[in-house]
C-alpha cells in the first residue's frame, strides 16, 4: 500500500540507521558496470579461487580459454572469510535475476553478479587501497600460472593481423625444464638463481633506477641446448616468448614497433644473432663514405643477395632495441640472443647492460651426462657407482674428449632406450672411445686448429660476400644510397646521387 517514493525513502532512511550503528562497511563490486566489464570483479573471482579449496560444500569450476587449469570460485550466494595484514574481509557473491527492462546496448546476462566485501570500519583506511592492489596483482599472478604459455613469432614482411598486432600466437607447450636440462649443477643453479633474483626484483630495480630488464647471450656449439635452455627458462619463469626473426624486420623503426607490442613478463628471443645481422667485417676494408661500424647496414647471413638492401636494420637500431628508451616501455622483460660464434658479435652488443650474462653452452660433461643417462634410461644417482667394471669411471674419462654434444648423446640414448640400461651405456662408452680416438688421430686436427682453419673460412666467405655487396651497390647506386640511409637521414636519392 505505500507509494514507491515513500518506499525508497524508508529502505534510505533505514540503510542510515543501519550504518550509523554498524561497525562494518561494505562494497559492492558488479560484474558489468554500466556497460563495461568490471575488471576487479574477474579479479576478486580468480583471487578467491586461490582462497576457495576443494573442501568447501558447494564451488563454481571453470577453465578459461587457452588454459589447462581449472579454477574454483564462490557459488551463488557462498561466503568467503579472508584475511590481509589482520583484518578480516568477507566475501559475499551476490546472484540476482535482472529485471526485464533494463535497457543495454549490449545484451546482457539475465543474472546479475557482484561480490560484496565487508570490513570493520577502522580497517578501511588502512588496508582498503592496498587490499584492492593485492587482489588485482595475485589475480594477474594466478592467470599467467595458469595459462599456457605462449610463443610469439613476428608476421613475414611484417605483415599485422586482423587486430592490427604484428606478432602471431601459438600456445608454448615445449617440455624442457632445469630439471631435463644437461648442464653442471652449479652452474644451472646459478642460472636458476639470477632469473629469480630478476622475477623479484621490482623493489630493487626501482630503487637502483635501472629498466627492469635483464639480457642473456647463450653461446656455444649447435645442438649443446641454447634453445632448450630459452624453453627451461620461460617454463621456469612462467613468461611467454617472443622469437623475434630479424630477417623478417626491415627498418629499424620497424624493430621499435615489435618491441612495443610485447608484453611484460616476456622474453624477447633472437636466436643465431650472427646470422641474422651482418655485424661483421667492422675493422675490415670499408668504403669511403662508410659510417662507424655502430651504424652500419647490412644484411643478414641467412638472406639471399636480393635481400641484401630491403634489410636495413642497423646495429645500433638493434641496441636501442634491447638497450635505449624504448626498450623500457613495459616492464619485466628479459632478452636472449644466441649464437654458435662469439667472436662475431660486436663487442658494443656483448656489454653488461645489453647483455647482463653470458652462458657457454659446452659440450656434454661429465654431469650433463648423468642428467641424459637419467632422462632417458631412468637411471637413478648412484645407481652406477661402486660397479665392477668401473662403467660410469670410464665414461667419465672419455666424454670430454670425445667432445660430444649433448644433441648426439640424446640420439644415441633414444635410439637405444628400449633396450637393456647397461647394454645403451656400453654402446655410448663404445662411441665416445671410437670419436676419441677419432680425434687423437695423427691426420686429425685439435680442436683450437679446427677452430682456427673453421674462422679463417667464414672470413674468406665474408670476405667474397663483401666484395659481391660492393659490386651491387655500384651498379645499383639507388640501393647503397638506402642502405646508408638510416644512420645518415638523408633521402635515397640524395645518397644515390653521391654514388
Ligand atoms: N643441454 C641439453 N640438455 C638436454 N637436452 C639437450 C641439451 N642440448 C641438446 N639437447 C637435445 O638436443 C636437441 C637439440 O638441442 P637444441 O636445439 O636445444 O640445441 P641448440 O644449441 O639450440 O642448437 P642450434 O644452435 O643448432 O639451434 C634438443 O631437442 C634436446 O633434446
């Protein structure tokens, strides 16, 4: 019988009472507000769900896309009691029918959804804001533990997708981990440390004044696991990857824009960086007008003559990459950039700030080994030790000799898996012997001659790629005039001229 107005009037004058004798206060958090989604109320359903165990009476489970985790949440109407810095906080999620009417532009759900939460007053202005903060962070937390990893590669030609993004997505579901990862111990758990001390950094790299970004160089001979170690170190981590393949980038400018385009908590991977950019012949013979070696031009290794002048992606375009200003927009970054030969990277690109550490990707030793006997045969630590005919001694008396990768032993055990444990052993030790004395062999050269004869070849080859270049670049002075460009800032045409 009352009037809606007198109605309303009440419920308010009742809500006032009710608050002035109350020692709580309460927020309400919609799942849609007005017509947008409410961000806190994904996140207050994700942090719940690390709150909620399988133990409670009645849960909501869901898995989000591209996830393989469930999640549990509150129920229609469920409380939940939570803690922070003492104070207790509780949730309630809120279900109720929507009214039919409700005009939207947008359909809406027939339910509407909300999570109160309740507080004493006196806690309000001491946890409120950093409460909020810590659900929206462990919520973001939560997801990215929960969401397979992806693996980023940039689009050819730089081509974008329909969202206008010029990087495409697969899910990242590569199995290696420290734990499979055939290396020295010490040095694996120095590694394992210095990415940890990076994920936790926020504090330190804020105080100190530094981008929070942190760069690696794995280096050593093919197949000793530069790419299982990339993959061990996003599983560990928990971060996407971005393999960046730079003969796919033309400009610098180009490069900024993939890097904007990544995301936090990511690693930026350019694998064979030597051959992907020509940073080479820097002390050798250059041409009269050529700039110093940070800006010069030049195509990668691995493209055809024809690319030599549409890649003009400059050495220092690639240090501003990982190094200037705009590799600082986002946060949490790590790169890595590997190559098989060192000693043609150009020191400026090798520097503590670029390249924060170097790892050498050796062959198999003698703890790698174990690593791979215990992967692929099951062995179990000691399980060798104390054998009469001194089995695991003389492996480790031939491995480093026979300079061996860890690729190779990998074949070796996987093709001899099925077979008897000490039986695949006896036929590794068999194979390592036969390349030691491959090896030590008069005609044979050691390791620092092959090494040596292996560089002076890629210089000849440099050499005659050189001069090739040269040759087009005269008969073509419109594209040597582009290739200068970059660093110069002078129109092609003006640089043609001068040719
Ligand atoms: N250190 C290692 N630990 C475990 N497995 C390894 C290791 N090194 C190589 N392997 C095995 O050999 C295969 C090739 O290794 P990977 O591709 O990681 O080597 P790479 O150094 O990146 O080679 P490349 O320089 O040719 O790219 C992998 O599939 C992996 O199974």
């Amino acid at each position: 019988v009352f009037p809606p107005e007198l109605r309303f009037a009440t419920a308010k004058l009742f809500n006032r009472l009710f608050n002035c004798f109350s020692s709580y206060c309460y927020f309400d958090i919609t799942e849609i507000d007005g017509v947008n989604t409410n961000e806190l109320y994904n996140a207050v359903q994700v942090y719940l769900s690390s709150s909620a165990s399988v133990a409670g009476s009645r849960l909501s489970l869901t898995r989000a896309l591209n996830s393989s985790a469930f999640t549990f949440g509150l129920s229609n109407n469920d409380r939940l009691v939570d803690t922070f810095r003492g104070a207790t906080a509780t949730w309630e999620h809120v279900v109720t029918q929507r009214q039919a009417q409700t005009f939207s532009w947008r359909p809406l759900p027939d339910e509407k959804r909300g999570f109160t939460l309740r507080i004493e007053k006196k806690d309000k202005p001491l946890i409120l804001q950093a409460y909020l903060d810590h659900i929206m962070d462990t919520a973001n937390d939560i997801r990215r533990r929960n969401q397979d990893r992806l693996l980023y590669t940039n689009s050819r030609g730089g081509a974008m997708d329909s969202r206008g993004h010029p990087w495409e997505s697969v899910p990242f579901k590569h199995p290696s981990t420290f734990d499979t990862l055939a290396m020295d111990p010490s040095k694996k758990e120095e590694i394992m440390a210095d990415l940890r001390d990076f994920a936790e950094g926020n504090a330190f790299y804020q105080k100190t004044g530094r981008a929070w970004k942190r760069g690696y160089l794995l280096y050593g001979p093919p197949g000793t696991g530069k790419s299982s170690m990339i993959a061990a170190m996003a599983n560990f981590l928990g971060y996407d990857i971005y393999d960046l393949e730079l003969t796919e980038v033309h400009t610098n400018s180009e490069l900024r824009k993939l890097l904007m385009k990544t995301t936090s908590k990511s690693i930026i991977v350019i694998e064979d960086i030597d051959c992907s950019i020509n940073l080479t012949n820097r002390s050798s013979k250059k041409p009269p007008n050529e700039p110093p070696s940070e800006f010069r031009a030049g195509p990668g290794a691995r493209t055809g003559p024809d690319d030599a002048t549409a890649n003009s992606i400059t050495l220092s375009g690639l240090l501003n990459f990982t190094d200037g200003l705009w590799s600082c927009c986002g946060s949490e970054r790590i790169f890595v950039f590997t190559t098989n030969r060192i000693e043609k990277l150009d020191p400026a690109l090798l520097r503590s700030g670029r390249m924060d550490m170097h790892i050498f990707m050796s062959y198999c030793s003698f703890p790698a080994l174990k690593i791979l006997m215990k992967n692929y045969l099951g062995f179990d630590d000691g399980e060798l030790d104390g054998e009469e005919d001194g089995l695991l001694k003389q492996l480790e008396e031939v491995i480093d000799e026979a300079e061996i990768t860890p690729a190779d032993v990998s074949e070796l055990l996987i093709k001899n898996r099925r077979r008897e444990k000490r039986e695949a052993i006896k036929e590794l030790l068999e194979v390592l012997k036969s390349r030691r004395v491959e090896k030590k062999k008069p005609g044979s050269r050691s390791a620092a001659a092959r090494k040596k004869r292996l560089n002076e070849e890629l210089e000849e080859e440099e050499e005659e790629e050189e001069e090739e270049q040269e040759k087009r670049a005269l008969e073509s002075p419109k594209d040597g005039g582009e290739a200068m460009d970059m660093c110069n800032g002078k129109e092609g045409g003006e640089k043609g001229d001068e040719n």
